[in-house]
C-alpha cells in the first residue's frame, strides 16, 4: 500500500504539481460560486424590494392575453 502510494506521488511530482496545489482548481471554483450566489442574492434582494418581478410578470402578461 505504501509502495503504491509513493508511486502515486512520484508520479504526480512528474507531471509538475506539487502536492500544496492538488486542490487549487477546487479552491478556484468554490470562490466562483460562492461569488455567483453573492450576486445572485443582491439580485433577488433588490427585485423583490423594487417589485420589479411582479411588474415585469404584469407587463408580460398584459402583452400576451388581450385584455
């Protein structure tokens, strides 16, 4: 078992990775997503505070039913 894992890390100093950047691309997108979702928040905060949903439903629905 531990000559397998030896192995395994040999072969991953080979490749140019070292072991302090195996889960960087992970990290990266953690962070993109924790900032999408923080947009996404301020977004839904302040359409449902300016009641933008409910007029552009309004508007959307006024132009497809003939009233």
């Amino acid at each position: 078992m531990l000559g397998r894992f030896v192995t395994r890390l040999r072969a991953v100093q080979t490749r140019g990775l070292r072991l302090g950047e195996l889960g960087q691309s992970t990290a990266e997108y953690a962070l993109v997503i924790l900032g999408a979702v923080a947009i996404a928040t301020l977004l839904i905060t302040w359409a449902t505070g300016s009641h933008a949903i409910s007029k552009l439903f309004d508007s959307v629905i006024s132009k497809v039913l003939p009233g």
